[in-house]
C-alpha cells in the first residue's frame, strides 16, 4: 500500500510540475498590451509577455514612474522644474542635477554637437514646425546668442544658467525615461517586453518559446516613416532613431526639421534621412542618434570609438544605407546575403 501511495504521490508531482511548466510556457506566450498617451508629447507603448492579471498593477507602476519623469524632464507644464528653472535661473533638484553632468559630459566628448543650454534656439523652431511660420534671421542670430558652453553649471544639486540659457532635455529626455522604466520592469518580475517611447526602443527576452528575439522595425524615412524600410532582430538592447520625417514642416517646398544644428541655427542638411544608434542604455542611443546626425561619417567613426558596444544604422538622401559590421547581419533584408 505504501508503495502505490508513494507511486500516486511522484506521479502526482511530476503532473504538476507538468502543468507548471505549460502554465509558464502559456503565460511567456500570452502578449499584454499597454498605452499611455499624455506624457512626452508622444504616444508610449508597451507590450510585455506573461501574466495577463499583473496588467492593473503593471499599468499602475509605470504611470507613476512617466509621470514623475514627465514633471522632471519637460517644461510644457510652467510649474515643472524645468520651466522654473529656467524662468528663475537657478534650481534645486538631485535627479536632474545629476542627469545635467552626465549630458554635459557627454557634450564635452562630443565637441558640444548637442548642447542642452540651447532651449531658446530650440524652442524658436518647435514653434515654426507647430505653425508653419519661419522665425525671423535676427530672432535666430538672437536665440543662438544665448546659452552655450559653460553656460550651465551644476553645484551639488543645484542647476545655475547664465548667459540666457534656457535647458532642453528633449534630446535625451525618453532615452533616460526609457532606462529608468526599465528599473520598474525589472522590479515587477517581467523579463519579456518590448518599450517603445515614442520611437525610443528597449527591448528584454523575447515575444515567444520559439523565438529568441524582437524583430524592431526601422521607420521608413522616405515615405515620411510610413511602414519600416528594414528590421532588426535583437534583444536585451535598445534602438533610437532621428530623422528629418519625425517632426517637420514644408515650406516653400522645403522641409524644416527639429534636429537644429547650432553652428548654422538652421535645421541640418547633410544628406541624411535617419540614423539610427543600437546599444545597451536608451538614453547614450538617445543622446547619440541626435548627434552623430549632425556628424560627417569620419566624425561618427571617431565618436563611436568612445562607445563600445554603440553601433549605427544610417539611410541618406540617395537611399543608399550604411550599417556599422556589427550588426548587419541582425538586418532581415541581409539575411540571405
């Protein structure tokens, strides 16, 4: 008797675990989607593989953490830090403080290409793609006057600005919120997602037992990012992407973008549609993809050399294309090549 009840008991054992596995298999494969749609100014989306019945709190947790980060890193709110800061010339704030030195440093290695101290220059064309009216040359010769290298000084956790400088964390302000987001995931146990903040991409695991890695989507740039001109199969990654179709407006024929240069004061012209930037933090790919856009190719060549593991995918205006070797075998359209 003893024997069959020990028997009854392992096959008892052996069909949970059974059921276990299937049920981890199952809840792997079941894809939940969450959206949030009044933070950034764009559209944030994510999609995570597992637990159908953690979405509430899911949902929950990262809409306190966008929030927060919302309020921290935008000014469209007069009464955010960031708009008080630079209304008054001067905050008190240790997250953004320390968020300020690391992009500051990365404007020192990079030849102050991007420079977040810029925001009144900024803001100018944020303003003409809105209405589709061209500021004035003196207003520009005016907003690039301000601001600028050594224009922004952090003490402890306090930001000082002179010279007129107005801070725009727009450059890397959803590469930062995506990598801090991940905290969050990571927290509440999922280790499957894909993150897309407004074109901003973080990517864990993978969507399925029978696959081991995302296909992302490369937006098209020359059908105004409509459908993707390639893809990528990737994981454990991020993947940030600027272009001229992103955010612009036709004037006159001519299209006027947000990526400024601020040697000219004009949006760039450089033969480039998009760049993108593939690596392990979103915000150094969010930092990056804008800066090495304005970047001639022996330049991006000499920058990445800084930031391994940082590779780059660039469409030009002859649609033609360059791939950093690294990963243009994670392209689908060289795939059997």
């Amino acid at each position: 008797m003893k024997r069959i009840i020990l028997v009854a008991i392992c096959f008892f054992l052996v069909a949970c675990n059974g059921v276990k596995n299937i049920t981890k298999s199952l809840e792997k494969d079941e894809r939940v989607d969450i959206v949030y749609y009044d933070y950034f100014d764009t559209v944030i989306e994510f999609s995570y593989y597992g637990k159908a019945s953690m979405k509430e709190e899911v949902e929950k947790k990262l809409e306190e953490k966008i929030k927060y980060y919302h309020n921290l890193l935008t000014d469209f709110d007069e009464n955010g830090i960031v708009a008080k800061i630079n209304r008054d010339g001067e905050g008190v704030s240790a997250e953004l403080a320390s968020l300020t030195k690391l992009v500051l440093e990365d404007e020192k290695k990079t030849d102050y290409t991007l420079d977040l101290s810029k925001g009144e220059l900024y803001r100018l064309w944020k303003k003409t793609i809105e209405t589709g009216i061209l500021p004035e040359e003196n207003e520009i010769k005016q907003a690039m006057q301000k601001g600028g290298k050594g224009s922004v000084k952090v003490d402890g956790d306090r930001i000082i600005l002179s010279d007129g400088a107005k801070l725009d964390f727009g450059s890397v302000s959803k590469g930062f919120l995506n990598d801090e987001l991940e905290k969050t995931i990571a927290e509440l146990g999922i280790e499957n997602y894909i993150l897309n903040s407004g074109g901003n991409v973080s990517v864990k695991g993978s969507p399925g037992k029978d696959r081991d890695s995302f296909n992302i989507g490369i937006s098209n740039p020359y059908t105004n990012g409509e459908g993707a001109v390639d893809s990528l199969k990737v994981t454990n990654t991020s993947i940030v992407t600027s272009g001229d179709y992103q955010r612009y407006t036709m004037i006159d024929g001519i299209r006027f973008h947000h990526i400024i240069d601020n040697q000219t004061g004009y949006p760039a012209k450089n033969g480039k549609r998009s760049l993108t930037v593939i690596g392990p933090k979103s915000y150094t790919c969010d930092f990056l993809s804008t800066t090495l856009f304005l970047k001639s190719a022996e330049e991006i060549e000499e920058i990445l050399k800084s930031y391994p593991g940082y590779y780059t995918i660039i469409y030009f205006d002859d649609e033609t294309f360059y791939a950093s070797p690294e990963i243009m075998d994670k392209l689908t359209s060289q795939e059997n090549k």
